[in-house]
C-alpha cells in the first residue's frame, strides 16, 4: 500500500474531548478528496492519531486494517462537484458517527461565539440560522451557520466544534471553511422559531432533550444511513439521546422567536450565563429545589428556576431576578436565593423565620422546612421577580408575600377543580362523535403530509397549527385536546394508511 505523494502525511482532526483523528488516504483519489476536505475544515497535517484510511479505488486489499480496528471509509469513484461534495461529507458523517459513539451529538443548529463562550441557535431549513448569524455584530462571532458538533469533556462540560455547511459548495454556491478544530464551551442553547417580533423563553430540561433530538434527528438519520448494523444503529440512538439529556441538564435552554429586523442578540446578551454552572439538587423529599444557572446582571442576578418546589409562586422554567439584601432583613415571607451547605448547590426557598436563632426556609410546594438553618450571610439575594417570555411579574415578601402565597393557593385548588369538571364535559362531548361539522371550512382540522429528504411526516393542521400528528412505528394519531373531538377517526385512518402504502419509511 504506498501513499499519494499529494499528502505524504494524513491531516489530523482533535475534538475538546481528547479524540485526536488522523485522516489518512490510500490512493491518489482519496488523496484529492482529503486534501480539499483539509482545506475546508482548515486541517494540518500530521502523523499521529486514530486512523482513518479513505479509500476511492478498490485496488487496495483493507479487511486487515478494519480487523485491526481501524476505521475505513470507501468513496464512490464518481466525478464532479456534486460528487466531490458528497465524497467530502461522506468522510465527515463517518468522523462524526464515530464521536456521536463516544458520547457526542451532531446538531443542526448555528455555533456563535461571544467574550469566550458558544452558543447554538438550533432550528430546521428556512428557520433563518444562516440569517441570523450573519446579523451577529461584533464581538460576536459567526463560527458556523448550519450544524455543530458537540461533545463532552472528561469534566461533564460541553464542547461546540462548527462544522461545514455542504450545501454552500452546490449550485454555484460561496463555499467555504470552518476551522473545525475551534472548539468554544456551550454555555446555552436557543431553538429558533420565526415571529413578528423578538421574544426569549427559557425551556426546561425535558423540553430541551426533545427539541435537542429533534434538532439532531434528520443529521442523524444521514449518519444512520450508512449502518447496516441495526444493533449498532440502536447503540447510536441510545447514545445520542443520553447526550441530549446531559446537554439539556448541563445547559440553559430557551426559545428565542425572532423577527426580520430586531436586535434579537440583545435577548440573548440579557440571560448569558458566566462562569461554571451549578449542578441540579434534590430536597431529599423527591422533589428538585430550584437549582439555577446564573449571572450577573448589574447590581442583580438572574437565575433560571429548574424543579417544582416552588409551586405555586415559582414553576419551571422562570427566569427570576435576584437582589442582594444591603442593609435590609430578611423576613418571613420573602424568597430567598442561597446556597446549600450540605450540598453545595444553590436553592430558591420561602423564608418561614427570621430571628436570633437564624433563618428557616421551606419550599411552597414542600411539606416539611429545609433542614439546614440559615444565617444572613448564607443568603445570596431576595427573588423580586420572575419572567417567562414577555411577561414580568414581582415576587412579593414579607406579610405581602404570604398574602399572595394564599391566594395563589386558592386559585391553584379552584384551578384543579375546574380541570375535574372540564375532563367530565370534554368525556360527555366525545360520546356524541366528530362535531368537525359544526365549523367553518377554515377551523376544520385537516391532515397534511410533508416529505423531507429522509422521512414524510403526517401532521393535523388547522390553519396554520399543528395540532396532532401521526405516529408510523406505532400506526396511532397523537392530537391535542380538544381537537380530536372535531375529526373522524376512520377518515384519518384511511389518510394514514394510504400515506403507508406511498412508501412512508420510519
């Protein structure tokens, strides 16, 4: 096997992770293609790291280096732009494959840098990732428009390596280079959505996994593709879901709906968090305290709220605002950010006393007080305000606070009842049958099918709203209350059955 004279070394590829690549051709073709692949992923060359031999021509004999361990990548001996392309993305699927094996995710979402720190702007096609990272002023910086490719360090803390925008090299596109090798900390996620006006949300943790599968999903399956193993491929899914989930635990997530013509980084730059994050805790009675992810902003900080002992004052996912007391006392009544001793985690708790012997704090949603007790220097800052999306409320104390503490527990119970009664109307409805009739044609729901490259989807729309869609591995419709009250269940059968028989994969 004698190497090309075109790279007479292989080009090395080092992920923050630890994983070092050696990207080594075995015939002259290959040798074309990874030389072009260094140039757009701003590779050099090198003699060390883990092999993988990219092939073009069959002359070469490689089973023993694949029963070595080594990994192999055969190209298509095709010609032309188009097939140099898909040679050059063939070659980066089979790294990122390998990487998503250890614990890495390929996401299709945008990588921006700012003062240090990366940040995904997740989203599908004509969402507007490329629009918005080229809007990005400085010192922002656009690393790449298209995907990202995370992975986890040996200290749980994640890593966003930009990755190539291929379509850029088709249809007389710019092309282009990353330097891929870049590699910047997540320190947040934003899933993109397109809106009249600028608006920022955070998600909580669950949310966060299945946007982030989502955003990795149609990656994914490219890579998945290329498998044959079908155990090896639910490795892989497995895999890339537990990566999710540590990402959307160790990252704050949000929503961000932007407009065409806002300052939208501006909502971003207000909830950017500094510094390491803080793990999340646990009360010790089953349920989370408010953990967060925090900064500073001014003479105040804002903490993202993860758990649900704060219910009904606080839920998951408030973004609160937090002042530091000065000179004022704590008092019964107010919410109070401090750190646990015990646990070292910082916890958002209701203050139940105050006085010499120090301070008693209990979550609203807790039955029993925390059990450690405070003094005033534990305490970070009392919560003054809690925001989720455009709306801001204050976070009452004292004797004010246990005021509206009661009464948001009424409304909480009332809230329950009238659930009960509605769930009673909503069975006595159903027993009469699809009432769809009874609305306008616009109103009506209607099924819809979308083809993409890899997949069809099959989704309930009225209007412009999804309100259900159809799950093919199971052969069930999944739809929103109350929406399925106004369809026909055998019309949507045949609808999904028929989308079957055209070829639906899943």
């Amino acid at each position: 096997m004698s190497m090309s004279t075109l790279i007479p070394q292989g080009l090395k590829l080092e992920f923050a992770d630890g994983q070092r690549w050696l990207i080594r051709p075995v015939d002259d073709g290959a040798a074309a293609i990874v030389a072009e692949l260094g140039k757009v992923m701003r590779l050099d060359p090198s003699e060390t790291g883990r092999e993988l031999y990219v092939a073009v021509c069959g002359e070469y004999d490689l089973s023993d280096l694949e029963a070595s361990g080594a990994v192999v990548c055969r190209l298509d001996a095709s010609t032309g732009l188009a097939a140099k392309v898909a040679q050059m993305r063939r070659i980066a699927s089979q790294i990122a494959r390998e990487v998503m094996s250890r614990g890495g995710l390929l996401f299709h979402g945008a990588l921006a840098e700012y003062r240090g720190s990366g940040f995904i702007m997740a989203a599908p096609g004509e969402v507007g990732k490329s629009t918005a990272s080229r809007r990005l002023p400085l010192p922002w910086r656009s690393m790449s428009d298209d995907m990202t490719l995370v992975v986890c360090d040996g200290m749980g803390r994640f890593w966003g390596h930009p990755w190539p925008t291929w379509s850029r090299f088709l249809y007389n596109g710019p092309g282009g280079s990353w330097p891929v090798e870049d590699a910047v900390p997540i320190r947040a996620i934003f899933f993109l959505a397109q809106s009249p006006t600028d608006e920022l949300e955070p998600v909580n943790a669950t949310q966060a996994t299945a946007l982030a599968m989502e955003s990795a999903e149609e990656l994914m399956r490219e890579v998945l593709l290329e498998l044959v193993d079908a155990d090896a491929a639910r490795t892989l899914c497995t895999r890339a879901l537990s990566a999710a989930k540590g990402l959307a635990a160790a990252v704050p997530a949000y929503s961000l709906r932007l407009s065409l013509d806002g300052r939208f980084w501006e909502k971003i730059e207000a909830v950017l968090p500094v510094g390491d994050l803080p793990e999340s805790s646990n009360d010790g009675r089953g349920r989370d305290p408010k953990s967060v992810e925090s900064l500073t902003a001014g003479d105040s900080l804002r903490v993202l709220c993860i758990g649900t002992s704060m219910i009904p004052t606080l839920d998951e996912p408030d973004l609160l605002e937090v002042r530091p007391y000065g000179t004022a006392r704590v008092r019964p009544g107010d919410v109070v950010c401090f750190k646990s001793s015990g646990t070292g985690k910082t916890v958002a708790h209701r203050v139940v006393a105050a006085g010499p012997g120090g301070i008693r704090t209990r979550g609203d949603n807790n039955p029993a007080d925390d059990d450690e007790v405070l003094q005033d220097g534990d305490i970070t800052g009392r919560v003054v305000a809690a925001q989720r999306g455009a709306r801001r409320r204050a976070i009452h104390g004292g004797r004010t606070g246990l005021m509206v503490l009661r009464g948001a527990r009424l409304v909480l119970r009332a809230r329950i009842g009238t659930g009960y009664l509605r769930q009673a109307l909503y069975r006595s409805v159903a027993r009469l049958g699809p009432i769809g009739r009874l609305l306008p044609m616009s109103l009506r729901p209607r099924p819809v099918r979308f083809d993409t490259r890899y997949r069809a989807f099959l989704k309930l729309l009225v209007g412009r709203q999804s309100v259900g869609h159809y799950d093919f591995r199971r052969k069930k419709w999944h739809i929103r209350r109350p929406f399925h009250l106004f369809v026909d269940e055998q019309v949507l059968t045949e609808v999904s059955a028929a989308a079957s028989r055209s070829g639906e994969r899943d």
